[in-house]
C-alpha cells in the first residue's frame, strides 16, 4: 500500500508544536509496517537544507500566484520526503506560519500538489492509493480531490487541532482554482467563508483524531462550530492516540540529559535536578517538589490555572518552572511570576527543545491543565521520564493519564493526578493530592515507575491507520 502524508510541519526541522513531532514519527512507524508511505510538506529552508536528494519529480504550474513550482523527492533518515518548492511561498522568513496575507494560498498550494500526486504520480510512476492530510493546511486536499479528474485516490483528514480551522473570505475561491460548484456546504463553504479544514473533514473518505476522547467530545462540544458535521459523520470518524518516537524521547539514550536512566536505574534520574535548577535559576534546594509547564502558551492550554497557583505553590515550598511562548499576556504574567519569586519560580520564555528533555527529566510533576486537548504529547514524555503527569479530564489527557485514587494506588495503576474543573481551586486541590504523595516517596515511586513501564510506542496506533487504510474500498472511478 502506498500513502502520501500531507503536512506543514516536521521534527526536528519544522515544528511548532505536537504536529511535528507526529509526523516524524508516525510515518517512519507505519514504514515498519511495510507501508510505503512518504511525506509532502513545503520546501522550507530549514528542511531543505537538512535532507538528501534533490530529484525533480514533478513540474508543476504556477500555483495559486506563488510563481514557478515543482516537486522535489529528497529523503530524511528512513523517511522519503516531497518538497513543494516553490521559493515565492516557501522561502522566506517568518516561519511555516509568518507573513500571514498569503498564508491561504500557500496552503492550497500544498493541498493541490497532493491531490496531483494522487491524481498522475511522480515521474518516476509512483502514485499513491491514500493520501493522507493533516490539519487545516491539509484540509483542501481532499476537495482537489474530489472535484479533480479521476483516478482518485482514497482520502483520510486527521484533526490534531479542531481549533485552527483555516478560515477565510469566499472572495478567496478564483485564486484557488475550485470550481464555482465546490462553494457549498456539502463542499467548502462555512458560514459564507471558505473554510479549509471543513472541507476536508466533509470531503474526506475518512477521518481521525489523535484521541478517543476527543473524538467524542468534537461531536458534542468541543468541535469549535463543526459539531453538527462530525455528529453526521460519526461512523468515519475514529480517535486513534499518538505515541512517544523512543529514538528521541527516551532517557536512557537521551543526548539532551546530563545523566541518562531508566525505570530500574531511577537514581541515576537525580543528578539531571540541579543541572536543571541551575540552568533555570531556581534555588538548588534539592527537596522542594518541582513542578514544571513546557507548553505553547495558548489560552485553550489552560496557564492561566498555573498562574492563580503560582503563591500556592511557593507557600508549600514547591518550585515552579515554566518553559513556553506564545500569548504575550501570559508570558508577562508568568515573567512577573518569577520576578516576585526568585530562585521559586522561573520562567524560560522562547522554544528550546533541549530544555524540554532537561525538563521532563528533572522535574517531579508536569502540569498539563488544558481547557481542551486533542492528544497531547507532553503527558506522555513525562511519563517516559519519570515525571507525574497532572492534567485535566479532556481529550488525549483522559485518555492517557491514570489518576492516582486509593483504587488506583492501591492496585498500582496510577501514573498522574488528573481533576476536573477548569478553574484554579480544581487545579490547587490536584495540586495538594500531588504535594501529599509526593511525602510518601515509596507510593511516588510505584507511580512513577508505572508510567515509565507503560507502553506509549507508536506500533499500536500505527497498526490502527493501517487497519482505517484498509477499510476504504478501492477503485475510486
Ligand atoms: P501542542 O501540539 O498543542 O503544542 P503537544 O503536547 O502535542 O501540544 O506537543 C507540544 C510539543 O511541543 C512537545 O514536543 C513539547 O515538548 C514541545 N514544546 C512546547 N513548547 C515548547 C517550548 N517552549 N520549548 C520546547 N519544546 C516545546
Ligand atoms: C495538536 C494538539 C495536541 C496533539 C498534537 C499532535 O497540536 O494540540 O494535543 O498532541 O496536535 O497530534
């Protein structure tokens, strides 16, 4: 079976958040299962730069006004790759999402080169049986698809963030290059607008999200106006949970760690503390709890709790350490935190992917008090790195995170605290269940070592995309 996954974003040369790290790993976990799958993405310098290979393997018009472009077969290691270059999109600065006046025709730029690929191959004859989109930059994929000449090929969207939803003005539909007919509900119309995601999750043949929960909770309430259109698709709908890529999120391999470990060496997990709290400023006081946030900060994240908790915390002699960016508003308030608590609290406001290691192998509790949460990866490195997870009952977080109850601590199941209401009291309350264990070291253990034990691999979920591939019936006239 052949596949062509679709997407803007991939670790470690592209990536803003989770969607990176996904697409690393995912397509490289379904290749293990003899699945000839290869990634489109746009050729942006920073990928381009990095991979191998520079064939040309389409040509391909002007696209939506962005000048010459063509497709580029490259390869990341075990990963074969298309490049959409077209330089008037794609090189530039500012990042996948900067210089925003384009960014929609950018993105059907990316989605009309799949729907090519799956339409007439590569020169070289491949063609894939399922193209496979991802997020809103992916979403008219399926529409190109659909309203193109056949053959077509089997189209699956995967929602990582219903919340981003690529939506813009219907004046937009000439520079698209959809035909007059595609502008309707049934197509990729949305309350008057164009709306990229909508089409895809309309058009596709199938679609999933990164959790069973969510996939609930998208029909019901969570599905930021896209209800009703989820509820009507419900029987191809299926949440399927992300997995932990053990080549790079692993701490007994970790390059990242100042002392490497596993679940039955936990000792040798020590020593990354102070390495930690020095980098981050916070007092080397090598008993108070540490309680650490690595997260974009985005309101739908849920920091907001963290900061009414902030004096909490540091009156029960916990610190405090938050890596993120993103909402100037929080990062103020989280700056200011700091300032009021030094050597308590400490800030780290900017994107840096070792920390992130540092910090998940430092720390004793990831915060993790998401409003919603699709999948969330977090929860899950913590876990691998012996820190507690503690996050609110939503999406993947429900899905993933065992809450310690006396039932669950006492038959060993527990990995995390989770609580409920998306207020500061519910997360003050988890907060002082956390402080409590976390006086019982030998309780903590037994938690801890559950979580690093738990199987998080992608084989399972890479398993079940291959079994939603299966299910589609071919020939597609
Ligand atoms: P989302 O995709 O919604 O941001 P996820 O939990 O799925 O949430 O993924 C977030 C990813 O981004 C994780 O790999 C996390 O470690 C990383 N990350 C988030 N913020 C930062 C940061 N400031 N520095 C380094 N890594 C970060
Ligand atoms: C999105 C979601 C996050 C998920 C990630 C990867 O960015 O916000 O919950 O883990 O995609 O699927």
């Amino acid at each position: 079976m052949k596949v062509l996954f679709v997407a803007s974003e991939l670790f470690p040369y592209v990536k803003t958040g989770g969607l990176g790290d996904v697409m690393a790993a995912l397509p490289r976990a379904l290749r293990a299962l003899g699945v000839d799958v290869r990634l489109l993405v746009p050729a942006y310098p920073a990928i381009r730069s990095a991979v191998v290979g520079e064939e040309v393997a389409a040509v391909l018009p002007d696209l939506m006004g962005g000048g010459p472009a063509r497709l580029i077969r490259a390869d990341a290691p075990g990963l074969p790759l298309y490049l959409l270059d077209q330089p008037g999109f794609f090189d530039r600065p500012g990042g996948p999402y900067g210089q925003p006046e384009d960014l929609p025709h950018r993105f059907a730029a990316l989605s009309w080169a799949a729907a090519h690929l799956g339409r007439s191959g590569d020169l070289a004859g491949w063609q894939p049986d399922v193209i496979h989109g991802h997020d809103w930059h992916a979403g008219l994929m399926p529409a190109y698809v659909a309203y193109g000449s056949s053959p077509r090929p089997a189209t699956v969207m995967t929602i990582h963030n219903i919340a981003y939803q690529g939506r813009f003005p219907a004046a937009l539909l000439p520079d698209l290059g959809l035909p007059p007919r595609a502008f309707t509900p049934e197509g990729v119309e949305f309350h008057k607008d164009i709306c990229y995601l909508k089409a895809g999750l309309r058009l596709a043949d199938r679609i999933t999200t990164v959790s069973p929960t969510y996939a609930g909770e998208i029909q019901h309430f969570g599905g930021h106006g896209l209800e009703g259109l989820l509820a009507h698709r419900a029987a191809e709908l299926t949440g399927i949970i992300n997995g932990v890529d053990g080549g790079v999120w692993n701490p007994a391999r970790d390059p990242h760690l100042h002392s490497r470990f596993d679940s039955r060496h936990p000792g040798r997990r020590r020593p990354n503390r102070p390495d930690f709290q020095q980098r981050l400023g916070l007092a080397e006081d090598p008993d108070a709890p540490l309680f650490t946030a690595v997260s974009r900060l985005d309101p739908l994240k849920g920091l907001d709790l963290v900061l009414e908790n902030v004096d909490h915390l540091v009156a029960c002699g916990a610190q405090l350490a938050v890596i993120g960016t993103g909402d100037p508003h929080a990062e103020g308030a989280f700056a200011q935190a700091a300032k009021r608590h030094p050597g308590r609290v400490a800030v780290f406001l900017g994107y840096d992917e070792a920390l992130a290691h540092r910090a998940f192998a430092a720390s004793d509790v990831v915060l993790v008090p998401s409003r919603q949460e699709p999948c969330g990866l977090t929860q899950l490195y913590a876990q691998a790195y012996g820190a507690l997870p503690l996050v609110r009952r939503t999406g993947g977080l429900a899905d993933t995170v065992i809450g310690a109850t006396p039932t669950t601590l006492a038959d060993g199941t527990a990995t995390g605290f989770v609580f409920d209401r998306a207020n500061g009291w519910a997360l003050g309350e988890a907060i002082n269940q956390a402080l409590a264990l976390f006086r019982k070291p030998r309780a903590w253990r037994r938690v801890q070592r559950q979580g690093m034990d738990t199987n998080f691999s992608w084989e399972g979920p890479a398993r079940a995309y291959l079994d939603l591939y299966a299910s589609i019936p071919p020939n597609r006239g």
